[in-house]
C-alpha cells in the first residue's frame, strides 16, 4: 500500500463494548503496547478495510487514525461517554413505591 492508503485490521475487545483497536493488517498487534493489550482483551479481528484519509468512519476522522497508525503503530478507541440523561437511567429506583 502507498502512503495515502493503509490495509488496516479493525479489532474489537471482547471485555468492552464499542472499544476497538486499528492496526496496519501486516503489522498487526506487534506495535501495541502489552498493557494496553492486558486491559483490552483478548482481541477479535472485527473488520478489515482498506483506509484512506478521505473514509468515512463513525467516531474518528480517518485522517487522524492513519496518523496515530503510523505514529505509534496502533489506533485505539474507547467507547463514547455516556449521557448524563442516560445515566439516570441506571440511578433510578427498581421497584415501585405507593
């Protein structure tokens, strides 16, 4: 692949949902740190895709993963923060009171 294209593996990890981790396919993990890995999980080859800075994706701009990709060797993602009206959901009480 040329520089302004990267054959890039999509992992997910299997202990977080929407946590997920962009490599270059030939290099694989190789480049990702070993506590990084420990905290990720075990990972789960998700999607493979060929990458270019003009890409589409759904919470990074393709630009800056194919920077950190280069950079460090590895692009990670956390899942997005939650709501503050969505964690009311889980402050609310369970049971019904009369």
């Amino acid at each position: 692949m040329t520089d302004d294209k990267i054959l890039c593996e999509i992992y997910k990890s299997p202990r977080r949902e929407e946590m997920y981790l962009y490599v270059d396919k030939r290099r694989g993990l190789a480049e990702v740190p070993e506590a990084l890995l420990e905290r990720f999980g075990k990972p789960q080859a998700a999607l493979t895709l060929i990458l270019t800075e003009d890409k589409l994706l759904a919470r990074a701009k393709a630009a800056d993963v194919m920077a950190a990709i280069r950079d460090k060797g590895y692009y990670f993602q956390l899942p997005p923060a939650r709501e503050e009206y969505m964690l009311d959901l889980y402050r609310a009480p369970t049971e019904a009171r009369y």
